[in-house]
C-alpha cells in the first residue's frame, strides 16, 4: 500500500521533526514543498485549510485569500498538487467555512477532483463574529457548523472498476465498517449504524455518556426528532439505559485536550474563541479541531496502515489521529509558532500505547 514514510528529496534544507516510521512535520511552505513530494505516494489528505475569511486577523487567513477569487485560485493550486502526489482514488477531506466553502469546492473541480459529498459538523458552541451595532444590531450570525468538503482523486481509467483500483492501490473506497455509530449493548462495529454525511458537538459541559446534557445541546434535540420518526427506537434501547445517538458526535476539543504535551512551551493570553475572555494557554492555535472528529476522518479516508498528508498542519490534530489510528502522517507547516505545538501534541500522542491498526 503506502511506501516507506520518509522526507523529499530536498527536505534536508528544512527542518524536519518526527520518527520518520510513524510521522513526520516538515517546517515549510506548503505552496514550494508540494511541488517537491513523490507523485502517487499518498493515501489520503485530510486538513483544515485557511478558509478565505481575514480570520482574527491572521496573516495566514488574509491578504489574496479574503477575495474570493484569490482564495479559489489559491485551493486550485495546492488541489492541484495534491492531486498529483495522491494515488488514483485517493479522498481528500477539507474543512471550510460557510461563507467561502463555494469556493473551496470550484477550486478543488477545478484541479480536478471530484467532489464526492458534503459533511456538517455541527456544534452549538461558539460566539458571533460580528460587529456589535446601537439598537441591537450587528452584521453576522452565530456559527452553528463547519462543512468538510469530501472529494476524490480519479480512479485509474485504465483498470475500469473501483473493485480494480482498490486492488492495485488500496484506494478509492471509503472505510464504511471502521467508522459506522455502534448501537447501544453491540460488540461489532459491522453491525452498527451506517456513517451519516452528519457530525453532531456537544456542549462543554455535557456528559455523553450517561446522556446528561445542558438545556441548548444540539444531540439530545436532534436525537429526539430522529427518534420520533423511528418506530422501532424505544424497543432497541434498554430500560434505564442513557439516551444514544444514531449520528457520530464530537465536542469541540478541551483545555486538557488542546494543551497535551505542551508542557515545556511558554503559555500566553490567548482569546477564547468558543467564548468570552481569554486563558493563559501553550496552545495558541485558534481553529484546534478535536481529536475524535480528526480520528473519524482519518478512520474514514485512510486506509489501515496508509499514508495521509495534511499540507496546512496547523496544531497538528490531523497528526495525533493518524498515530492514534495507526496510520501514517506527513505535515506540513509554514508558522514557526505552530510547528512547536503540533510537534509537542503529536509527540504526546505517539507515546501512548500503540493502538492496533483498525480495519
């Protein structure tokens, strides 16, 4: 399947952080280094990339990027090495934003990838991005979820089928088994739920599993609504069993959860952007994805043992679900700031006990 994880040819002149068996973070561009890594030695990309939106101010997330023409353009042209680098029916999976997620798709068609679904991630967590006006006005409404654009690389034309494409390359299907939602009291996952193109978050103060959540909670509402139109709902759970979900959920990713391994890194005032305020954090990454959703994915496009490259590294999330998911990871990342974070949480992360490759 995938080839011996190891740097590009040129990665020397950059600094390259890793076990080089299990990951590696090349502190780069994304834009030069691309061009630069083998063609068809990757199994999938999974990444959160710059949305187009001027974010925060972030000099990463303006410029060209907050026209969007430019940001189409900008997709184009990494999709297009991407495309390049990926093995014929490699997915990609790419988070965007509401606004310019549009865009993210013409430019992932026009590099030539074929856009295969749509995924919500959908959390009632978050404050408005918006200007506060007189008269209880303002220019923008709460953000309720976050699209992740699911696309493919073509399958090989020459071998007719994705039956052969997946033969030869190990690509071109989705892991529907490894990522389906379990019902309450089964040992087999095969038995399950079949994965929704819909991702539910919990508040932070929920307690999922003894079904205990806050007023606004998203699931338990939603969960209600399936469940009356499910005749068969009430007869599956058990009495006195905590409510469950027909859809996977993950909350956005905690204190504990964002600072893992960043121990030896100075911590500064950070805004919180979930909320009011700031906190003193290591972690300084304002678009930290949480692990569950990232080792989903990665469950999801991967296959078992497979290479996934995320171009836009950032904190390193994509990195943590590929060695917990036993798989292979290559980052990339342009920030000096955000190199040193995403090397602390992937290294925390693969000195856990080695998990067993899922199927």
């Amino acid at each position: 399947m995938s080839g011996a994880l190891g740097p590009p040819a040129t990665a020397a002149r950059r600094p390259l952080y890793g076990d080089l068996r299990r990951w590696g973070l090349i502190h780069a561009d994304a834009l030069a280094l691309l061009a630069e890594l083998p063609a068809a030695s990757v199994d999938a990309v999974v990444t959160d990339p710059p949305y187009g939106l001027s974010f925060k101010g972030e000099r990463w997330d303006g410029g060209s990027l907050a026209d969007g023409r430019g940001f189409q353009e900008f997709t184009r042209w990494w999709a297009e090495h991407v495309v390049r680098v990926l093995r014929p029916g490699g997915y990609v999976a790419a988070f965007g934003a509401p606004r310019t997620v549009h865009r993210l798709v013409a430019g992932f068609e026009d590099a030539g990838l074929e856009i295969r679904d749509q995924l919500l991630w959908c959390f009632g967590t978050g404050v408005p991005k918006s200007r506060r006006m007189p008269g209880g006005l303002g220019s923008g409404l709460k953000p309720a979820y976050e699209p992740v654009v699911l696309a493919r690389k073509r399958l090989d034309r020459t071998l007719g089928t994705i039956t052969a494409n997946l033969a030869a390359y190990g690509t071109g299907a989705l892991n529907i088994d490894a990522t389906r939602i379990p019902k309450p009291g089964d040992e087999h996952q095969a038995d399950g739920y079949w994965p929704a193109t819909f991702a539910l978050g919990h508040e932070a103060d929920c307690d999922p599993p003894s079904g205990d959540c806050v007023p606004d909670c998203v699931v338990p509402l939603i969960d209600r609504i399936l469940e009356r139109r499910c005749q068969f709902a009430a007869q599956e759970r058990r009495p006195g069993a905590p409510p469950f979900s027909r859809l996977f959920y993950a909350a956005k990713a905690s204190s504990a959860e964002r600072e893992a391994g960043l121990e030896a890194l100075p911590k500064r005032q950070t805004p919180i952007f979930s909320g009011s305020g700031s906190q003193r954090r290591a972690c300084t990454h304002p678009t930290v994805k949480p692990v569950a959703l990232m080792r989903w994915l990665v469950r999801l496009v991967v296959p078992p043992g497979g290479l996934v490259l995320d171009p836009f590294a950032g904190s390193g999330s994509t990195g943590v679900a590929a060695v917990l998911e036993g798989r292979q990871f290559v980052g990339i990342e342009r920030e000096a700031e955000y190199v040193d974070i995403a090397r602390g949480r992937i290294v925390h992360w693969a000195e856990q006990p080695e998990p067993e490759t899922a199927a």
